[in-house]
C-alpha cells in the first residue's frame, strides 16, 4: 500500500540569523485519496486514473456520497452531480477536475475554482504518458526538482511560438540538451474570429498549450509570465492577472512558475503557499544597462527573491566584458553566504554571454529552429558547449563503446548526440575479450567514460574502479564515469540498466501503482534479471517470485523462487511479469501470460497488469503481442534500450537527451 503524506505545521517566514535569511519549505499535502470531477459521458477517465495509480474505483452521484467511498479508491463525480459539498472546502480528498477539450469544449470556471488540480486532456488522441506523468508530480511521486538539483548545470529551451502547435514537429530536436521546456506564455497568440489576436491569450487557450506541450515530452514545464517591462507582453496594471494565471498553472501541475520580482509581495506569498509541489523560480530583470552586480541592491534583489523563491534568476544588460567578471564574484559571494536557494545569474547582450557560458542554474537556451531568441545574447546549448571547450572548461575526452555488435550500434547514437551538442569528445569503439582487457583503457590519461555492452559482472569494488550501491548489488557495471574531487579522480562504476527499465515501468504507471504487489520474474540465470529486480524493489513491489533460478546475496533478498507447478498456480495474480529469458526462448511465457490474463479476468487486479520482455534478437513468435491481445501493457527491448541510453548520456556526459529524440534518431540499430 503507498504511504499517504501527512502534511505538517509551518510558517512562511524568512528566519534572519547573524544576517543571513533561512527559508523553511512550506510542507504540501500529497493525498492518494483522489476525488475527480468528470464531464457527462466521460467517466472512463476515472477508470484509467484509477489504472494509473493502481487503485479500484467508484462512481459516486454527489460529492456527499464520495465520503461514503473507501480512501483507498478513486472515487468519481459527474459535473452534473450535486458539488455543494466541494465548494464548501468540506471534503478530505485532493481533487482533481479533468476536462475532455475535443470538439472544442470549454472548462467549467465553477469546477475549476473548488479542485486542488485540473487535468486537460483530448480523447483522440489520449495520451497515457501525459496522464501518469501528471498524477506522479502532482501526488508528489516524481520530483524532478531534486533530480535536477543533482546535476552540474542545467539548462531550460525557452519556446518562443505564438502557438505551440508549431513546435511540435521539432520538439524532440529543440529539446535536446535541455532539462525543461519553457512555455512563453505572454508569447502566445490566441486568434480571435476577427482576425485580430486577443491581448492576453484566455486561460481555456494557454491550457490547451500547456496540454499539447506535455502530451509531448518528458521534460518539466516552466510556465512564464514576463511583463512588457521585462521583454514580455503581459501588461503591468493588474498584479492580479499574473495571479489568476500563475495559480492556474500549479493546479495544471506545471513543474515550475516564473513569478517577477517586481509583483506586490502579498502575490508572491500567496503563490508560495499555494504551490503544491510545483517550485518558483523568483526573477528579476533590469535592461536600463546600468545594473550593477557589485551593488549593495544585488545582494538585496537576492535575499528579497530567496523569501519565495526555490531558484532566484538575476539577469541583467549588460555593455562590458567586465561586468561578466562582476558578475562572477557576486555569484560565489553568494554562494558562500546561503545554501539555499541556487542562484541562476545572467548577463544579456552580445557584451554577456560569456555569463551564459558560467551560468551552472537553469540557464536559458535557444536553438536555430526558433521562430526568435527570447532575450538579448542567448546561446543554443551547443554554442554553450563550444564556448566551454575554447575556455578550457571543456575538455576533449575519449569516451569508449566496448562490447560486441550491441556497443558498435550504440557508437553511432552517441556520436549523432555529440555532434549534436558539439561535444568536443571523441567516441572510440573497442571489443571487449575479458574483463582484464578493460582496465588499460579505463586508467589513460584522457578517459573521460565508457559504456559496456553486454554489462561487466562485478561483485565488489576493483582497486582501479569504484562501484556504486546499484551496480554493487546488481553484481554489474555497464557504465563507468570519472568523477573529481579535491584534485583527485575516482573511476566509478554504474549501472544504467535498471534505470532504464524502472523508466519504462513508470511509464504508464505511478510508482506507488505497484508497492508491494506481486511480481514474477522468469531467467536462466540470476545475472540476465538482476538489474529488473532491483528495479522492481526500487519501486517497493513485493513479494518478487521467480521462475529458472535463484536470486542470492544482496539482490536475492526479498525474492522467492517457485519449485513446482502447484507453487505456481497458488499466486493468485501477478502485477508484473519480467521475461529475462533468451530471444529463443522468450515464447516459453506465452502459457503463463495466457493463464494469468484469463485468471485476471475473472479477479481483476487494480490497475492492470504489465509485462516486460528483455529479450533482444530475433525469435520465434512474439510474446509482446500475445501479452496485448490479452489486456496486458506490454514492453519490450526497444523501449528499455531506449530510455537506457537517456541514462547513460546523463551519467557519461550529463547531458538530458529525451527520451523520444533517441527514439526517433536511433532507428532500429539500438534494438
């Protein structure tokens, strides 16, 4: 069962000690007992939300008989039903209004005004990706401000479209290199039956581009508001129109909200407690050219964006060489005085990019693709990387493929990605004849990573190569990075695989979908299905059982291994069932597939269920299909490859590559 987040007492305050502002995080309530608002004829949004999260669900005739509905289900009401109960603010469950928009329908303001979170969505296509990736952030069961935060730097594609559609066609290229996707909101144009355009897009027209844009990528949104005085085209006159539109975006569960500095503070402060699990980034903007990092008001700007803020951005124009220098002294000053928040800073203008090169926070990106650039001097991420290189900052490095065909393939991806990025590496590919034959390559003086394929079995650390808790307990190394510290280099090993493959099962699903459900695993041997079950005790499944062998040491716990037919048939229903077997033996769990979706049918599992085949290589038959036909969600080697090598890049270059360009660029030659 998912553990409910109980939310505790706090005040937003900025805590002053010896001078320096500590601010306490504002707890967000994060409740699985769901209650969703549906329109008329649309209740199997209910049933594919209570899917997602792995739930039963009911259907109540008013909000009074949702109380009635056990905690542990999702419970539905027609918009038509009696909602008196919901606007009274008297109901225990988070609420979330979902709206089909096809054929051009409006949201309901009413509805929208008493729900926690509003969901969009179109019937035709449905998008499932979109619909779990939403419940996950909004729940709190993905936080991909802590993911980032991890990174070295970051960088944000500011989209610059009047209408988002027109980005579509390329996102999967403008993405890439990116770890968020900004949406330009005062950029829009909502057309009007005039011709004209409306001066400020409608709510029902920016959350039909805020759906599309999600409904296509991976990456987080950061919604953005500029005014006309800070290069946008918001107006001015009424803070509480950037309000009304800010607080629109959290119940969308946009990732982050890009609130100016400038607005009333009492805006601000009721945008931070009302953010959920969305996170702000506090702006500030100058363009007069006369800003000063040097000044006593920068530091002020600073401390004033960190009372609300979980990023400050401080950009500012510039005219001198010299004010990227300035600029850099108030950065580690800063630095220095607070952990907290990160400080993103910036110089516009030709006479500021230097500043962008720098800059590690979301640093905002641009690509030759965009219709214009969304501020003075901003560079494209591989600008960035070239820039890096000629200041020494980044380095050529020979990164290595070593394996057999597996690794050859993936050489010719890496190197598309490099280019790409213009990454200054040079991607070398060898065969690997034993583990022994590694180790050469791995202490050069110019190594700078390696992917393995097949994966390196490994058991404990070598004195040449430092494993991490995954790859230790997994007993496999398919990536090794080389890491600095205090003028010192480690050599370590990870293990990227089971990334890949917890990737691909939250795909469909939240991860609490599958606490502690039963899961079944077939190999030949432990080593073709470690780096799947630990993926799965990632995801707090349990019991694991297993069929073909016995799991021991670190990774065996937890796992149980079936001896007989009738240990068998006395699991009831697997949530999960992992085929690690060979390619030419992968149909041989075609029976068990057939016997638990009949089984399945007549004791429904919450949810559904999910079947995984890590086979790659021609064979006889095709199990992805069977395990479909028989109501199965259904993954195979092409999506794991594929989310994988998201993992990899990240970890060998720190680069995010999403997961629908390697998907498009690749071809088949990774699968």
């Amino acid at each position: 069962m998912a553990t409910k987040v109980r939310p505790t007492s706090a005040s937003l305050a900025d805590l002053k000690s010896m001078g320096v502002i500590e601010i306490q995080e504002i707890p967000t309530m994060t409740s699985l007992s769901v209650l969703i608002i549906y329109d008329e004829h649309q209740d199997g949004i209910v049933r594919l939300i209570a899917q997602v999260l792995g739930r039963g669900y009911y259907l109540a005739r008013s909000a009074h008989d949702a109380e009635f509905g056990a905690s542990d289900e999702v419970v539905g009401v027609a918009r038509s039903g009696n909602l008196a109960k919901l606007k009274d603010g008297g109901h225990s469950r988070t609420i979330i209004n979902t709206c089909c928009i096809d054929d051009g329908r409006a949201v309901d303001p009413s509805a929208t005004a008493m729900c926690d979170y509003e969901y969009l969505y179109t019937e035709k296509p449905f998008c499932r990706r979109d619909l779990t990736k939403f419940l996950a952030f909004v729940l709190g069961q993905s936080r991909p401000h802590e993911e980032l935060a991890k990174k070295a730097s970051t960088t944000f594609i500011s989209t610059t479209f009047s209408d988002v559609q027109a980005a579509l066609p390329n996102l999967e290229i403008l993405s890439v290199g990116s770890d968020a996707l900004e949406l330009r909101v005062d950029l829009l144009k909502e057309p009007l039956a005039d011709g004209s355009f409306s001066p400020v897009p409608s709510l029902d027209y920016v959350g039909k581009q805020v759906m599309m844009l999600r409904q296509r990528s991976e990456l987080p949104i950061i919604y953005t508001t500029r005014c006309t005085r800070e290069n946008g085209r918001f107006p001015m006159d009424d803070p509480s129109l950037f309000f009304e539109y800010l607080r629109r975006a959290i119940k969308w569960g946009c990732e982050y909200i890009d609130v100016e500095l400038w607005l009333p503070e009492e805006v601000r402060r009721q945008l931070a407690e009302q953010k959920g699990n969305s996170k702000i980034i506090s702006a500030f903007h100058d363009f007069s050219g006369n800003f000063k990092w040097t000044s006593s008001e920068a530091q002020e700007l600073f401390r004033k964006g960190a009372v609300y803020g979980d990023v400050v951005k401080m950009i500012a124009y510039v005219n001198s060489i010299n004010d990227n220098y300035e600029l850099e002294y108030f950065r580690s000053t800063i630095q220095s005085q607070y952990k907290h928040p990160p400080l993103s800073g910036l110089n516009m203008g030709p006479m500021g990019q230097l500043s962008r090169a720098l800059n590690k926070v979301f640093t905002p990106i641009t690509h030759p693709l965009l219709p214009m650039i969304a501020a003075p001097g901003q560079l494209s991420a591989a600008e960035i990387n070239q820039a890096l290189h000629s200041m020494g900052q980044l380095p050529k490095l020979d990164v290595y493929g070593i394996g057999g065909h597996g690794a050859g393939m993936q050489a010719q991806f890496f190197e598309k990605c490099f280019n790409e990025l213009s990454l200054p590496h040079q991607l070398i590919r060898i065969e690997r004849t034993s583990k022994a034959s590694i180790e050469p390559y791995l202490r050069r003086g110019n190594f700078g990573g390696a992917y393995i394929s097949p994966a390196l079995s490994l058991v404990k650390s070598e004195p040449y190569l430092t494993l991490s808790d995954s790859a230790q307990t997994i007993g496999q190394v398919d990536t090794v990075v080389a890491r600095s510290e205090s003028q010192k280099t480690t050599l370590v090993g990870e293990n990227a695989t089971w990334k890949g493959i917890r990737a691909t099962l939250t795909r469909d699903f939240v991860p609490s979908a599958y606490s502690d459900r039963p899961a079944l695993v077939l190999s030949n041997a432990v080593g073709d299905a470690a780096a799947a079950i630990f993926a799965l005790k990632s995801l707090k499944i349990g019991p694991i059982y297993t069929i073909g062998f016995k799991a021991s040491g670190p990774i065996g716990h937890g796992t149980e291994p079936f001896r007989s037919v009738e240990e068998l048939k006395r699991l009831e229903q697997p949530f999960v069932i992992i085929s690690a077997l060979p390619a030419d033996k992968s149909l041989l769990v075609g029976p068990l597939l057939k016997h638990y979706g009949a089984n399945g049918r007549q004791t429904p599992t919450l949810g559904g269920k999910v079947f995984m085949d890590l086979a790659n290589g021609p064979r006889k038959g095709d199990p992805l299909a069977i395990a479909a036909a028989l109501g199965w969600t259904a993954y195979g080697a092409a999506d794991i490859s594929a989310w994988t090598v998201v993992e990899t890049l990240r970890i060998l270059v720190g680069q995010n590559v999403p997961y629908d360009f390697v998907r498009l660029a690749s071809g088949r030659g990774l699968y």
